[in-house]
C-alpha cells in the first residue's frame, strides 16, 4: 500500500510563491509516475502537472513556465508554484499512479492553496 500526505499549502498574494510537498510511503517502488492536481470551487479537479523517468515533466498549459514539478530520491514529489494568481486557488491533490498511463492509484487528501488578488 501507498500514503501520499501534501503539505505547504497556505495564503498567498498575487505574484508571490508557494512550494508543495508530497511525501510518499510504503511500496513507492511501485509509483513511477508521481502527479499534481487541483479542485478549484464549483470546478472539476484538473491536471496540474506530472513527473515520470529521471526528471521528465509535463505540464497543463495553464501553469507552464510558472510551476516546476520535481521528485527527489527519498520519493518525495514538490510542486514549485511562481506567480501565482487568484485562478490559481483550489486545493491541490498529489496522486500516483502505477501503469504508464491510465487512472491513478494513489491520491493524497489534498492541501488548499489560495491566492488573493
């Protein structure tokens, strides 16, 4: 079994930056693809970005050039967020996911992250 547990999440103002953590336990061996999602109010949960190999990222256009995903060896993925703006708002999931594709496995409980204007 796998634990996903975010952290970092907080008030911030427009412009400004905020560093998401996620720490995996268990049979993170299991978990090559590591990702980050968010549920804004009102709003479906949408993909955010997603890190797989050594090093390789995607991201949603909304958040390229201002988010940086990365994972360290002790399985632990972050979230670098830069210029945030009030679009930005919702609570931020971490999620793993065990195929090379498809649904993800492992969901983390999520850690609301607001911008304000």
């Amino acid at each position: 079994q796998v634990q996903l547990v975010e952290s970092g999440g907080g008030l911030v103002q427009a412009g400004g930056s905020l560093r998401l953590s996620c720490v995996a336990s268990g049979h993170t061996s299991r978990i090559p693809t590591m990702g980050w999602f968010r549920q804004a109010p009102g709003k479906e949960r949408e993909f955010v970005a997603r890190t797989w190999g050594v090093g390789l990222a995607i991201y949603a256009d909304s958040v390229k050039g201002r988010f940086t995903i990365s994972r360290d060896a002790a399985n632990t993925v972050y979230l670098q967020m830069n210029t945030l703006k009030p679009e930005d708002t919702a609570v931020y999931y971490c999620a793993g996911r065990v195929a090379l594709s498809g649904p993800y496995d492992y969901w983390g409980q999520g850690t609301q992250v607001t911008v304000s204007s």
